[in-house]
C-alpha cells in the first residue's frame, strides 16, 4: 500500500519557494516607499520654485539677505499682490527631511535632502532642479 500525501523535502521546497516570493515582494515594497517619499520632495521644490517666481515678479527681489527656511519669502504666508507667498513648509514633508534654504535679493536656493540620506535635491532661480550627492551645502545656487 502507498503511502499518500506530502513527504519532507517536498514541504520544505515549498516553504523556500514562498520565502523567496516574500522576500522579493517585500523589498520591492520598500524601493516603491522610498521613491514615493523622493518624488513628493521634489514635487514640493518645483512648486516653491514657481512661487519664488512670483514673489519676485510681486516684490522685485527676493527680499534680501535670507539663511533660513522660516523667514523672508521661505515663509511668506501672504505676497503684496495679495498671491499666496513662496513658503517652505517642512510639516508637508517627509519627518526624515532636512531642508536648507538661502537668498540674497537676486538668488535664492532650496535643497532638501532626499530618503536615502546621502544625496538632496536642490532647486534654485536659474531654473536648476537636480539630485545632487553628498552634504548640502548653504549658499543661494545649486551646485
């Protein structure tokens, strides 16, 4: 008489093969959070970089001397011409998010360091918008 059912090796193949599947799955999981965090940063930056445009139109500069992201246009909650102001607003991003910030009246920078915690995005008046690795660092343009 034969035996039925499953013998050893063949639960043991069975219990890899779906360990293997899980572990794929899983870390596709992981690279699809982190690029879903990088794309909101950057999609932030964009959008200040066309407020800045307009705070510039509306003030004729972009209001001095600025290091900071809380202050000058970085939180103008309220432009002259009565638009929303150029804000830099960290509680829409990311907990994990640094962001650096610099002006002068002619020149601004804004850079944001991304999920992988090596690199930042960097968006300035020139029109630059770029990933750049390494350490931000201050200044009014993205190097």
């Amino acid at each position: 008489m034969k035996n039925k059912g499953f013998t050893l090796i063949e639960l043991l193949v069975v219990i890899a093969i779906i360990g293997i599947i899980s572990t794929v799955v899983l870390t596709s999981l992981s690279q699809s959070q982190a690029k879903s965090y990088d794309s909101k940063i950057v999609q932030q930056l964009v959008s200040f970089r066309t407020a800045a445009q307009i705070y510039f139109t509306a003030n004729s500069g972009y209001g001095g001397v600025i290091s900071t992201c809380d202050a000058g246009m970085f939180n103008d909650l309220d432009a002259q011409d009565g638009s929303p102001g150029a804000t830099i607003d960290p509680a829409i991003l990311p907990d994990f998010v640094d962001v650096y910030c610099g002006s002068n009246d002619r020149q601004y920078a804004v850079k944001a360091t991304l999920y992988d915690g090596t690199s930042y995005w960097c968006v300035d008046n020139t029109g630059a918008s770029r990933k750049i690795v390494g350490i931000p660092a201050s200044g009014v343009f993205c190097p």
